[in-house]
C-alpha cells in the first residue's frame, strides 16, 4: 500500500491515534472498575482496540 496519498496517510494516522487513546480510556476503567464482569468487558474491548490499531499501522 505504497501508493497512500497524504490524506489518506493523515486519516490513518488520525484512527491509529484514536485506537490508542481508547485502549488507554479502556485499560483505565478496567483497572478502576469494581465488577468483574464489567472490568472483563473492558480489558476485552481494550485488547480489541491495540489489535485494531496494530492492523492500521501495517497500511503505513
């Protein structure tokens, strides 16, 4: 995927950013979190979030 234009690149860098601010949100409620069914939910969602932005950053 060589052929990104500078738009595309600055999208991808912007959801990559994002993904990684919503693993940490993710991880802190977690780590704050009270019930475990609950705090597994969001280790799970967080996990989701760093495989997620892992994937976005091969198109770089």
């Amino acid at each position: 995927m060589n052929n990104l234009t500078e738009l595309e690149v600055e999208n991808l860098r912007h959801l990559i950013g994002e993904h990684s601010l919503i693993t940490k949100k993710l991880e802190f409620y977690a780590q704050n979190c009270q019930d475990p069914e609950l705090q597994s939910i969001f280790q799970r969602d967080a996990q989701a979030a760093k495989e997620n932005q892992q994937q976005l950053l091969t198109f770089l």
